[in-house]
C-alpha cells in the first residue's frame, strides 16, 4: 500500500488534513487525551470532536458509529462514581424521588433511533467568520437510544399543578469567563418545557447503539430530546428539577437563543427545534469528479419534529433543481438518506447543492437569517467540485 508522505497530507485540502493527522497512529502528543481516528478536532480540552461526512452513517446505513459520534462538550468531562450516583427528581413536584441506574431500568424500557444536531452545525460557513466553535458538517449523528421516557420518571415524582419547565442538569460544571459570562462556575443545564418534556421522544438514554454510554457521550444517563437542538440534551445526568416558572438559565439565554420578532419588537428566544436541512455526504469541497460520467451524489436529509419529506438536489449552484426520490418513508425526528444520479455536462467548478422541504412545509431559506445569531444554521451551502 502507498503511504502518504507527511508533503502530501500537508498539500492536501485543510478539511481533510485534519482527520488524516489526527488519526494517525503516535501522533498523541504526550498529556494530551488519545486521538480518535478518523475525526476532526475543533477543541481539545474540553474535547469536541467532529464527524467528517463520510463517517455520519455507519455500516448499518442509518446510525452514526459510536466511535465517529460528534462530542460537544462545555467543560471537562465529569466521571461519576458509580456507587454514590443517583437521579434526583425534585422542586414543584409531589414526591422528590431518587432513582439509582438499576432503578430506572425496572422501569418501562423504550429504544428510539433520534437524530442529534449542534446548534452550531455549520457555523464555519457563516460571513462575517462568527465565535463558537468551527463546525462543518458534521456537527449531528444519529444512534439508537436505549432508556426510559422522560414522562415515565416524571410520572414517579408527580409534577404539581402549575409545573412550568423541567430543568436537566449535568455534573459537569466550570465558569465562562468570555463575555457574557456565567455568574461563577455553574453546571451545565437545560430547561424544558413540561408539555415536550412528556412526549415519548423525550427520552433518558442509558444505552447508545446497543451499547452503555460512552463516558464522552454522558455516562451513565443522558437526555435526548427528539427533535430539538442537542443542547437540550443534557449528558452526565444526575438532577431533574421542575420548575413552577420558565427557566431563564445561562444555556437558554446568555447562550443558545436567538431572536424571534412580533412585528418589529425582536425577543430573545431559547433555541429549541432542529430546523430542515439536507447535506451532501458523497462528496467534499474541492473534490475532482471526471465528466461527462454519471456519478451518484448522496447525502443526509432532516428536519426535527417533522420529517424529510421532500429533497431536490442542483448541480448547478442553483439554477436548476431535480426532485430526488425518496427510498423510503420520511419519519419525524431521525433523518433520512438520499441519493441522486447526475452527469456533469461541463467542466470546471461546480457547486452541487441540496435542498430539504419537511412535511409540515418548511423549505431551507436561500439566505442566512442574522436574527438566528450564531445558531440554527440551515440556509443553504454549497459543495464545490471541479469537474474535469
Ligand atoms: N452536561 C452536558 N450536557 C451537554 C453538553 C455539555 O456541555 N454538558 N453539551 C450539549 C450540546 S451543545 C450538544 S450539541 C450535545 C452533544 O452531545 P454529544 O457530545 O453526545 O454528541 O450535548 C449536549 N449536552
Ligand atoms: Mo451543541
């Protein structure tokens, strides 16, 4: 086999070099956490690692490796000890409970394949550059989650009348210093409101792809909230408290919202739903594709509560569109993969883009919409090759 000389990784595209570099056997530099082959650094410590494209769907067709899900991550990652951890469930409910892990799994089991998406996927695409973490593509996954309803834990505890928000909170905790900053150091936390906290996407997930949950990805107990953001999903989870008002936290406000206007008054809002999207994964910018040939372009199509109902793929930067057919029932909260045959009819660059339209109607916008900060990245991006 012909290795690449360290010349030809350093010459090759900058989004590839990457994950080449970091998956290369030895080159964990000493004190630093083992390298994960085949993902892309955007911080080291605390570590957030993110999925090239063609490692978002593993051999299954469907779910993301456990070992190429992307890690987002505020601060270092806590360990628990298992023979002190418990699952509080406390404030405007009738009977605080605490649940040990084999507690839970007395309970009434669910398994749900839901597809989780940063709200900051994409961010690298945005001009003027914007501050967060760089995220290309491959900010979202998807895994089976094995573990109990939200609603079933809820139901033990007993939420009072007047119940508002249930609030997740991590063990995970440290101060942001960068302006706005947190009031000291604080846990990681996420309210969500009582009315999506019961709905059977809502799930605390104790297994991920059929296995226990990496200590990366919130061992031993995480939340996942079919169909929001992926900040909502609180990992390392070790207290649940209902709230008798909205929960005003750091991570629904100083950071992850946005604004939504009525008439011209615009309002801080917390990010909540995953928004459509349909992304190429077949292909990455720069790519040489010969031409006059038919090539298959494929990729991922999403849209949180709703499904990927329709994807119309362009090879042409935009100009003309072609309807792709969809394989397969779109389902809500978990995406779909599509593929699409196309013949490059002349040569030089060429910018393929995709489109996704979910069932409920909502098309992804031509252009970016500031009032979403730096969030909620879902106009659309192209993926320039060069036809040769
Ligand atoms: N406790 C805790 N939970 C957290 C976070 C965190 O920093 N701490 N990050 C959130 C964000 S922003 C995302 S996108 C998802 C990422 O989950 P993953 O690392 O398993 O992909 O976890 C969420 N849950
Ligand atoms: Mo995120």
């Amino acid at each position: 086999m012909n290795r690449p000389s360290r010349r030809d990784l350093l010459r090759a595209a900058p989004l590839a070099a990457v994950p080449l570099l970091a998956g290369r056997a030895g080159a964990q530099r000493p004190g630093e956490p083992p390298a994960f082959p085949g993902m892309t650094v955007r911080m080291h410590e605390p570590r957030n690692l993110e999925t090239p494209v063609a490692h978002l769907v593993g051999p299954d067709g469907k779910t993301t490796a456990t070992e190429h899900f992307y890690i987002r991550s505020h601060f270092a990652q806590p360990t628990v000890d298992m023979k002190a951890w418990k699952l509080r469930v406390e404030g405007h409910v009738e009977t605080p409970t605490e649940f040990t892990l084999d507690d839970l799994k007395k309970l009434t089991a669910v398994k749900k394949g839901l597809t989780l998406e940063c709200a900051g996927n994409g961010r690298v695409f945005l001009t003027p550059a914007a501050r967060g973490l760089q995220w290309g593509f491959g900010g979202v996954g998807t895994a089976d989650w094995e573990g109990v309803a939200l609603a079933t834990v809820l139901e033990k505890a007993k939420p009072k009348q007047g119940a508002a928000d249930v609030v997740l909170v991590g063990a995970d905790k440290g101060a942001i210093t960068a302006d706005p900053a947190s009031p000291g150091p604080i846990h990681y936390d996420r309210g969500i409101p009582l009315d999506k906290a019961v709905k059977p996407e809502c799930v605390l997930a104790w297994g991920m792809n059929g296995q226990p949950l990496t200590q990366a990805h919130g061992f031993p107990l995480r939340a996942v909230i079919g169909g929001w953001y992926g900040m909502a999903a609180v990992k390392w989870l070790t207290k649940i408290v209902v709230t008798d008002r909205p929960h005003h936290g750091f991570w629904q406000t100083f950071d992850y919202s946005y604004f939504t206007r009525s008439g011209d008054l615009p309002m801080l809002t917390p990010v909540t739903k995953i928004q459509p999207k349909a992304i190429i994964t077949s292909h990455t910018e720069g790519q040489r594709v010969a031409g006059g040939n038919e090539v298959t372009v494929s990729g991922l199509a999403w849209s949180g509560e709703s499904a990927a109902k329709a994807v119309e793929f362009s090879g042409d930067g935009g100009t003309t569109w072609v309807k792709v057919e969809l394989n397969a029932k779109a389902e809500p909260f978990v995406w779909h993969p599509w593929s699409v045959k196309w013949t490059p009819k002349r040569t030089g660059p060429m910018k393929l883009l995709a489109r996704c339209t979910d069932a409920a109607g909502n098309t992804q916008p031509d252009k970016r919409d500031p009032d979403r900060r730096t969030y909620m990245i879902n106009h659309l991006i192209p993926v320039e090759v060069v036809v040769h």
